[in-house]
C-alpha cells in the first residue's frame, strides 16, 4: 500500500497523477526539493519576499466559498517560508497551519506571528500532518514547484475535505519597475540583463518555466470544478533597495552566490548603480513601482470523492 494514499482510491485521480511519474515529468524523485534552508536566507525571505495581494488572497476566498460555504475552520499553508502568506488567511479560518521542510523558515515565521489562530510545523509537502478529510483549504504560495508534485497532489486530496479547496500561486521572475517619467523601457532592458544573468543558476528542477508545471497541474488534477488564471498583475511600491533585495533571494541568485560571492555582489551593485542612473537618482531607498505576475491554479474537491 502507498504511503501517500489509502484504499480504495478515487482512480481517475490516482491514475492521472501518477502518470506524471510514469513519463518522466517530475525531476526530483526525492520528496521535496529542499532550497532555503539557510538562516540569513531565511531571513532575507521574510524582508523581501513578496505575498499575494488581498486581492488574490479573495479570488482564493471566493472559490472556496462558492463551492463549499462558510465558515471555514482550517487552512493549511504548505511550502509557507517565513509566513508571509500564511498570516494573510487567519482572519478568514478558525485554525490556520503553515508547514515547511525548513528549520529555518519555521524558526523565522514563529518570530512574526501576530494572530493566536496561527501555529506552524516542520513537515515535508508529501506527508502533511492532517487527518484525512480534515482541511478546507490546501494553499501553496511560490512553493508548488519545488514539492514531488504528484505525491503532494495525492497527499492535498488526501487531507481535504469533499468540497474543500487547493489553491497554488505563483509569480513569475519577469518583474516590471516603473518610477515616476522615468523611461521604463530602458529601466525593464536593465532588469532584464539581471534576470538574463541569473538564468544559467536556475533549477534544473523548475524547468524553461515553472508556469508550465502548474499548467502541468490543472491538466492533470481531474477534478470537474477548477480555474486556471495565467496573468494577474500585482503592483506595489517598495524602495529600488528591496526589489533588490528581493531578487537576490531567488534560488537562482543564491547559487550564484554559493559559486561566487564577489560575482554575485558585483552583478547586484552593477545592476542597482544601472538602475539608479536611469532613475536620475543617487539613493536606493528611492521608491518605485514594482509589477509581479501572478498566475494560480484553483480546485474543488468533488463532494462524492472517496477517501
């Protein structure tokens, strides 16, 4: 019998998911790929990372209530980091729990937490600590793509609820900047160059584009009530220092940082002394506007499913 599923099974979803394994699609056959993990990046993950927007956080909400109705007791936050998007739903559930395979990150997110209804465990994506058909919504927010994707999908189905809901955000590296009457063509070929540069240190695991695995995702799950948004974008205003900061704590950044610190420092100096010079502005504390695309995936869980 598997360990990530319990007989009888629903079978059009066990055979869809696990032909993913079958063809080969999933890259790293040992459970979660294990990234972040560091204290400092743990810590650079909270300063910089962005979460989701209200905005997106009530796409999610709407979903969940149209297809199971309030109120919700218990969402689970898997792959949460340091707890950003973890603290977005508390007002919304009775009970929210944010898991991650990170020490580190677990340690970071206890530091933040600002509502009693939160707790967090140390856990891989593919065995979640939750009884079966006890959670109302499965969220992984820029974490799908680094899980053993079809024996985390096995494992979400496992623990939701008929009707419950899973919920996978991400965004993509293609972020935008805008400031003021600054030309933004020039100011995006520079961001450009960063990301470019950024490109030969990228997973092999995510593939030419994590998109794709989400895509991957929504194709297989055979649930008959799901969406697909590919392209929503999110503005906000932070300091140049903190878009900075924020791409030198993606994955990609911090192997080149692993391979060569004096690079990675001189590529990010470069690129902020590049950006500045467009902006016409001496300080990287100076403002501008930051465009994310988000894409996500939402199911429902089939009220006759069987566990």
């Amino acid at each position: 019998m598997s360990r990530f599923w319990s007989p009888p099974r629903p079978q059009a979803f066990c055979t869809c998911v696990c032909s993913l394994l079958a063809e080969g699609n999933f890259l790293c056959e040992a459970m979660t790929c294990r990234l972040f993990e560091g204290k400092e990046h743990a810590a650079s993950y909270w300063k910089y990372r962005v979460a989701p927007s209200d905005h997106l956080i009530q796409q999610v909400l709407d979903f969940l209530e149209k297809h199971q109705g309030g109120p919700f007791e218990l969402a689970v936050d898997v792959g949460c980091g340091s707890g950003q998007g973890t603290q977005l739903l508390a007002k919304h559930f009775a009970s929210v729990v944010g898991t991650d395979v990170s020490p580190a990150q677990i340690q970071v997110a206890l530091q933040h937490v600002k509502e009693p209804n939160i707790t967090y465990r140390q856990c891989v994506a593919e065995e979640l600590p939750f009884a079966d058909s006890s959670v109302d919504l499965v969220t992984a927010m820029s974490a799908f793509h680094w899980f053993d994707r079809p024996h985390f999908l096995q494992e979400a189905h496992r623990v939701l609820k008929p009707c419950g809901c899973l919920a996978l955000l991400n965004y993509t590296v293609d972020m935008e900047l805008s400031y003021g009457d600054c030309c933004s063509h020039q100011l995006n070929q520079v961001c450009k160059e960063f990301y470019a540069a950024l490109q030969p240190y990228r997973s092999l695991h995510l593939g030419v584009s994590s998109i794709h695995l989400y895509q991957e995702a929504y194709e297989t799950i055979p649930y008959p009530d799901k969406e697909w948004q590919e392209c929503v974008w999110d503005r906000r205003c932070m300091p140049l220092s903190s878009y900075m900061g924020l791409v030198e704590s993606f994955s990609s950044y911090q192997a080149l940082l692993r391979e060569d610190s004096q690079r990675a420092a001189a590529l990010s100096q470069d690129i902020c002394r590049r950006l500045m010079s467009v902006m016409k502005v001496t300080s990287a504390e100076t403002e501008v506007v930051v465009a994310v695309k988000y894409f996500y995936l939402l199911a429902c869980k089939p009220q006759e499913a069987q566990e």
